[in-house]
C-alpha cells in the first residue's frame, strides 16, 4: 500500500505522455476525431437500406379508366417512380441499360377480366440486386390493394377481414434506426483496436518502449497509461454518434442512457484490448494494422449483425459469430435504441463483454511482462 502513491504518480507522468503523443500526432488525431465524423456522414447519408424512388417502367396495353386508375396508385405511392414505355422490348431495354430496375405489365384485356373477377398484372423485378428485388415485391402489392380497396365492391369481394399491420420498434420504417447503433460499435472499434495497434507498435519500431523498460516503470502501469488516452478518444467518438443519431438522423432512444454509456465503454475496453495485444505481440505497424483489420473491423461489419441478419447465415459462419464481441456490442446498442431495456438480452450481452474485456487485459499483461522480463 506504501507503493501506491509512486504507482499513482508514474501512472499519471505516462498518461501525459501518450496525451501529449497523441495531440502531436495528426494521424492519432484524424483517426480519433476525424474518421467517426466522416463515417457519420458517409454511413448515415450514403447508406441506406430502404428503398425508395425506384424507377419502374409502365406497359398500359389496356389503356382503360380501371388501368389509368391503377397506375395513379402507384404514382401516390413514396416508393416507386414511374415511366412510360410502349412495348416490353422497350421496358426490357430500359432493364438492361440500367435506367429502371423493374416493369409493371398491364395486358390488354385487364379491365375485361377485372369486372370478370379475375384481372391479372405482371410485375418483373430487377435481380441484380436480390434484397431490393424483394423488398420491391413487396412495397408492390401496397398499391394493388389500395387500388382494388377502392374499387367498386373490391372491399366486399375481399371479405369482411381487414389485416391491420404494424412494425414493432421501427415504425418509421427508417434503416437508419438500424444503421446508427451498429455505427458506434465500429467507430469505437477503430478508434480502439486499430489506433491503439498502429501506435503502439509504432513505438516498438522507434524503440521508446524499450527506453520505459529500464525505468521503475511496470507492466501494468504501461497498460493503465495506454489505455486511459485512447478510451478517452473513443469516448469522443461514441459522444459524436451518440449526438448524430439523435439530431441529425432522429434516431429514438427508448432504453436507458448510463445502460447505453456503459455498454460502450465495456466494449470500448475489448477494442483497446485487442489492439494492446496485437501491438504488444507483433511489433510492426504493418502486421499489427492487418491482424487489428482482420480481427475487429471486418468482424465488426460482417458478423456482428450490423449488416447482415445471422440467422440466414451457414451454420459453421453463425458458430463463428460467438467468438466475435461485436456481434453482442450490437445486439446491445440495437436492443436499448429501438426496444428498450429488455433485460434479457441487456444482461447476458453486457457480461459476455466484460469477461472478454478482463481476459484480453489479463493476456495484454501477461503478454507485456514477459517483454519487460
């Protein structure tokens, strides 16, 4: 106990240090800084999961009142922007030149066999893209409902059940509810894991680590004083998306703000974590930038859930996700934006993280002295 106060001391002169290296390194600082905003704006405003404004091209071989009608319901809706084409070798050609991604068909004989009680349109999707081809399948059937509901005896010829639908969580209907929790876990994962490689891996080839292992100085202090600077930093990164979602993308939060700083911070501590170990075992900026790419980043994006739903995954890539911290970071920052604080996936995800957290620390140290021994 007597130690504590040179421990203290020690701790703070090598934080100062790193605080110091940090504002007079301007990669340090754009990564920090600079890279959570530009990665705001390019994911909030140039990634989107909805699908709006699609071009369709229209074939009216009827050319009738109940046709003219249909289409109007198509023009009102949000989703789908029309265009006039009179042949489907026209509509196919506008296809392939990319200037529309599908073709509603009206037949010539609609009007005759909708009074008949069997009318029949075609609808052919653009596959290139097989998730928008789905989703716009689906937004298609809106239009024809509301046509048919409006029709005269289109709502008793469908009988007396009405199908109201409601999506839970979501009811905007916006990506960017989904988008916006997934951003923090990848900003802190940057800021964490990959800035915390690069520089202190940095610091094995410029030789200033070797310089602190011939001071008083210990492992674990080292780590302390690492880790205090670039948590700080992406504490300021998860403050900008935190800010973001609220004001510029109007992302709601239903749970609980210190629920939601916590499970950052947890996850924040894995990130610097991983980048510690990997610096402290590699020692070259090149390698040490490519494992902290391969181990956080790309899992971060691809099986953390933030793109992709896991369950439409292979068995063997689903297993995998378990090992992956980002796939709970997500779950968690999802589950308090959207549901709230539903306990029973706040919990389990918030104790996984922090017996990831404590192992990788107690790896990093273990790693560390036998540098220093």
């Amino acid at each position: 106990m007597k130690d504590w106060p040179a421990k203290w001391r020690r701790i703070w002169a090598l934080t100062r240090k790193e605080t110091r290296q940090i504002l007079r390194d301007p990669s340090s600082i754009a990564i920090g800084g600079v890279v959570p905003v530009m990665m705001i704006l390019l994911f909030g405003y140039g990634m989107s999961l909805d699908v709006a404004q699609v071009s369709v091209a229209v074939i009216d071989q009827d050319a009738s009142s109940d046709s003219a009608a249909l289409i109007g319901a198509f023009r009102l809706s949000p989703y789908f922007k029309l265009q006039a084409a009179r042949s489907m070798a026209e509509a196919t050609k506008l296809v392939l030149d990319r200037k529309v991604d599908g073709v509603l068909h009206i037949p010539s004989d609609f009007s005759r066999r909708w009074h008949g009680g069997a009318a029949e349109i075609q609808i052919l999707v653009d596959g290139t893209d097989a998730n928008q081809a789905r989703i716009m399948q689906g937004y298609a059937e809106g239009p024809v409902a509301l046509w048919s509901a409006a029709q005269p005896g289109g709502a008793a010829s469908a009988g007396p059940v009405i199908a109201a639908s409601r999506i839970w969580f979501n009811e905007a209907n916006d990506s960017h509810y989904f988008i916006v929790p997934g951003l923090i876990v990848l900003v802190m994962t940057i800021i964490g894991a990959f800035l915390t490689a690069m520089v202190v891996a940095r610091e094995w080839e410029r030789g200033t680590l070797e310089a602190l292992f011939v001071t008083p100085m210990r492992a674990g202090e080292l780590l302390v004083s690492k880790i205090i600077p670039y948590f700080g930093l992406g504490m300021i990164g998860f403050v900008l998306c935190l800010l973001a979602g609220q004001f510029l993308f109007n992302v709601p939060l239903r749970g609980s703000l210190w629920l939601l700083c916590l499970a950052s911070m947890i996850y924040l501590v894995v990130t610097l974590g991983v980048g510690l170990l990997v610096s402290t075992l590699v020692k070259s900026q090149f390698l040490a930038s490519q494992l902290a790419m391969t181990l956080t980043l790309m899992p971060a994006m691809m099986l953390s859930g933030f793109l992709y739903d896991l369950r439409s995954m292979p068995s063997i890539i689903r297993g995998i996700t378990y090992a992956m911290p980002a796939r709970y970071a997500v779950a968690l920052l999802q589950t308090l934006y959207l549901a709230g604080n539903v306990g029973t996936v706040i919990w389990p995800n918030l104790a996984i993280l922090t017996a990831i957290a404590t192992a990788l620390m107690l790896a990093t140290r273990l790693a560390t002295r036998k540098q220093l021994s």
